[in-house]
C-alpha cells in the first residue's frame, strides 16, 4: 500500500463514519470526523489523483458542512464509497487492460 491509498482510506471511513453519525443523530461525532477529513483533504491534493478524485476533495473543502443534512449525510457516503473504491482498486492498471 502506497501513502495515497492510506490517505484515501482514511479519508473513506471518515466519510463513512460521518454518514452513519448524520444518520443517527449523533451531531457531536460528526462534527469531531468532519474535521478529520480536513487533514486528510489537504494532504491528498499533494498526491497525484484523477481528475474525479480532485473533483470530491474540492467539493468538501468548499462543503458548508451541517450535521443535521440528510441530503449532505447520502452526499458524503457517495464520496466515500468513490474514494475506498479508488483506493481499493483504481491503483491496479490490469483491471483497466481487460
């Protein structure tokens, strides 16, 4: 595993994380995770990403975060099922070859 997999599966399960807190209520929690991805969002525009992947860390830098959001709760679990996708397998080339 390379330092930018480490960096998007980190910045996955906080976006997890934060979802399932939205979705439970649990305002404090995500609030506390939301500043977590903070770190991970600016060490990753260091790192060579896809354009899709730049896309997401732009749009939660820019995010006018509200823990109470629904709407803003299934917007973030997207971007972390993309980037734990992108770190899981968008670094192996053969899958692109077949």
């Amino acid at each position: 595993m390379n330092n930018q997999q480490i960096l998007l599966g980190s910045l996955s399960q906080d976006l997890f994380r934060i979802a399932n807190f939205i979705q439970s209520g649990s305002i404090k929690s995500a609030e506390r995770f939301w500043h977590e991805t903070k770190r991970w969002t600016a060490d990753l525009k260091n790192e060579n990403n896809p354009a899709y992947i730049n896309r997401i860390l732009f749009e939660l830098d820019k995010m006018n975060f509200n823990p109470t959001s629904l709407e803003q709760g299934e917007k973030i679990l997207t971007y972390g099922v993309i980037t734990q996708s992108f770190a899981v397998h968008g670094f192996n080339k053969d899958i692109y070859e077949k």
